[in-house]
C-alpha cells in the first residue's frame, strides 16, 4: 500500500508515519528527514540545499523527485510506502503518479490532518523550544505556512479528483487520529 500522509508543517505526520512504521512495518519516506540527513552528512547535495530550507522554502522538485525515486526499488519490495511531506507541489504529485503507474502501482490513500493555524503555531513553537530545529523558529516557521498554502494546498483538488482522500480532524488527541488513519486504511484498500 502506498500512502501520502498531508497537511501543513505541524499536523503530526511525522508522528503518525513513525506509528505505522512501528505497528504495520511499513516504510517511511520523508524527504525533510532525507534533506536534512543530507545536510548533516555534509554532501554536496546537503550544501545545496541548506539556504532554501533555512529560509523556510521549498526545494526544488527535481531535487526531491529524485530522492523519493531512488527509494521506490526497496520500497517495493517491502509492500509500498508512507510519503511523509512529498508530495508538496502538483508537479510533485504528477511525478509521484507516473513513478508509481511504471511499476504497477499508484497511491493507494491519502491523509489529510486537518489542523488550524493557532495550533501549528504552538505546535511549533514547543517543538523549537524542545528540538531547536532552525526552521522551526517563528519567522521561518510563517514562510514555510505561506509555502504550504501557495504550492502545497493545490494538492488537495488534485487527490479529491484523483485518490482516496480522507480528511481526519489533527486536532484530534493523538489515539484517536491514529484510529481514524487506521480506517481510512481499510477503507481506501476495499476500492477497486
Ligand atoms: P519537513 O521536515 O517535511 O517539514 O521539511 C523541511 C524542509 O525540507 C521544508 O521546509 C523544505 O525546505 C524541504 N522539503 C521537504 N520536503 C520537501 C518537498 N517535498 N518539496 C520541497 N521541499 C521539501
């Protein structure tokens, strides 16, 4: 099964992807976790990406496209995948589609964790205070929001038309939305 995991920075993807990982063994792709191991390796590719994503924008789909491309072999093999934070741009999904269709799959689900922006906002804010992570910090945190809402929000029309989206409240405490992912599951696996 492959499923996207959406929603703005904050909505508790990651904490969600990191559940199913542990109770279904499914495998998580993240391309902010790939981009930032990059960094810490001090790669080329790390080296250029660090400005854009400090600065709390998107990279650019090529870089990502081929990040989550090189995966799709061994995520095959382990029965498909969780995209945590890909795709965030039309292009990207579009790519994303046509991947997956040349190797006999497609997007099986989508989650989209509805959270409102007073929420992400605290969110956040415990997270930078807890984690420090650089783009976590307010000012970076609203271009990244703005970034959300301008490139990544388009996705939503696109999987009403084309997936089996469903909307789960994020707001929701954390066992509840991880019980309602767990439906939408079964639900979107029954479609033809
Ligand atoms: P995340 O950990 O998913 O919040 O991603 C952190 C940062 O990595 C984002 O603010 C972007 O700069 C970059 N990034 C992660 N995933 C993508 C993506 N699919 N497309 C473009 N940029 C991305």
């Amino acid at each position: 099964m492959n499923l996207i995991l959406f929603g703005p920075p904050g909505a508790g993807k990651g904490t969600q992807a990191q559940r199913l990982v542990r109770e279904r063994g499914m495998v998580q792709l993240s391309t902010g976790d790939m981009l930032r191991a990059a960094q810490t390796t001090g790669s080329e590719l790390g080296r250029r990406v660090k400005q854009v994503m400090d600065a709390g924008h998107l990279v650019s789909d090529e870089i990502v496209i081929d990040l989550i491309a090189e995966k799709l072999d061994e995520t095959d093999r382990k029965g498909g995948a969780i995209f945590d934070g890909f795709p965030r741009t039309v292009a990207q999904a579009e790519a994303l589609d046509r991947l997956l269709e040349a190797r006999g799959a497609r997007v099986d689900s989508v989650i989209r964790l509805v959270v409102d922006q007073d929420e992400l906002l605290a969110r956040i804010a415990k997270r930078y205070a807890d984690q420090g992570r650089p783009d976590d910090n307010p000012e970076t945190f609203k271009t990244r929001v703005d970034a959300y809402l301008r490139q990544t929000r388009p996705l939503v029309p696109y999987y009403q038309k084309h997936g089996c989206m469903t909307e789960i409240d994020g707001m929701a405490p954390v066992e509840i939305v991880a019980k309602q992912i767990d439906q939408a599951l079964e639900h979107c696996a029954a479609r033809v």
